[in-house]
C-alpha cells in the first residue's frame, strides 16, 4: 500500500508540473502575441521625418521618410531569399537633405545581378527604423575589402562605412532601382514558439499520467499474482 501511495504521489506531482508549464507557456503567448501586435501597430503607422535625436529604445521600428543622396559604396549582406535562392541585401549610406549620413537597408538582389546595380544618386525612401544584431559567434568574419558581410550590425556597418549609427529598412523608394526589391520589416522574424512549447508540455503531461497509470496496474498485478 505506502509503495501505491508513493507511486501516486509522484505521478501526480509530475502532471501538476508539467500542466503549469504548459499553462505557463499558454500565458507566455498571450503575452508575446500582445507584443507582437503593438509591433506591427508601429511598423504600419504614419511615416514622418527623421527625429532631431535618435535611439533605438524608443525609436526602434518607428515608420520613417527620408531623402537625400545613395552612395554607391554599398555593402552586400549574403542571405537567401525562398523560391528565389542565393542573392545580398543591400546596405548603402545616405545622406540626408539635412546633410545627416546613415544606412539604407535597400532590399534584395539576386547573386547573378549584383553587378548590375547602379544606385540613383537622389532617392526617397519610406522604412522603418531598426537595429538588427544578427552576428554572433558563428558568423564569419565580414570581407571588408569586397564589402562583403554575413549578418547585420548596425554599430559595424556604421563604422565601416562612416554613417551614423541610424538603419532605415526601406519598405519603397522612388525613383525604383533595378534589380533591388524591397525586404520590408514585418513580425514574421521575430521567434513565437511558446504554443509548440505548450503542446510539448501538455502531452509530456499526459505520457507521464499514462505511464504512471500503467506502472501501478503492473505493479499490482503482478503482486497479485505473487499472492
């Protein structure tokens, strides 16, 4: 009888257990849908002029407008687009009616067209502000000589090419440049894995309830069959 009790008791701990980390993940999407909503709010306002003093606390994915002059010393981000295949964002310093120079994330062009980009000197463009930090310690060092680069970094790119710290991810420009098709910011990015993570918990829930189950029943029956 005490090893039923026992058995009992730590099955039903284990399920308790494992059901609050399910509901506790269920919360966690709630929460991170909630965020997720607010993002896509600011991503899709009203686009305005740069502000006079920029951070990326309260800036960050703030709609945005800017003129002024691409230089065509660009930097190409390797990345792969699906259905498409291999090609490089590109990253180009502009400088502003306000004499202001930062980054303009232009979008993508394919690997075999690279070459054929010829950016238009005066250009409008409406984005979103953003500071990406994609690097970390698998990316391989950036080819600074062929301004070739594998992740984004705004404090990086910014040095490299002598702009502010300031990334616009342009969502359309005008006049349109050849070959380069825009990579709007969206939330689809960003991770929202809790509901996997809350069905793993749930049905690691239920295996443990039905192991437990079935590890009294064969206990019992096999004493009974001692008896």
């Amino acid at each position: 009888m005490p090893h039923k009790f026992f058995a009992g008791f730590f099955i039903i701990l284990g399920t308790a257990v494992l059901l609050y980390l399910g509901q506790w993940q269920l919360d966690r999407l709630g929460w991170k849908q909630s965020i997720l909503k607010d993002i896509e709010s600011k991503i899709s306002g009203t686009p305005q002029s740069l502000p006079d003093s920029i951070n990326e606390i309260e800036h960050k994915y703030l709609p945005v407008e800017v003129s002024g002059k691409l230089d065509d010393n660009f930097i190409k981000i390797m990345v792969s687009q699906k259905f498409i295949g291999a090609g490089y964002r590109i990253i180009a310093p502009l400088k502003t009616i306000n004499s202001l120079t930062i980054l303009v994330d232009l979008g993508f062009v394919r690997h075999d067209f690279v070459s054929k980009i010829k950016l238009i000197e005066n250009v409008d463009i409406v984005g979103n502000l953003h500071w990406p930090k994609e690097i970390d310690f698998f990316t391989p060092d950036p080819d600074k000589t062929n301004n070739l680069w594998y992740a984004r970094d705004v404090d990086e790119l910014s040095k490299h090419l002598g702009s502010e710290p300031i990334l616009v991810i342009a969502k359309s420009f005008s006049p349109q440049i050849e070959y380069i098709d825009p990579l709007p910011i969206n939330t689809l990015n960003i991770p929202n894995n809790h509901k996997q993570y809350a069905i793993t918990w749930f049905s690691l829930a239920f295996i443990w309830l039905g192991m437990g189950a079935f590890f009294i029943y064969r206990t019992s029956a096999s004493r009974g069959q001692k008896k």
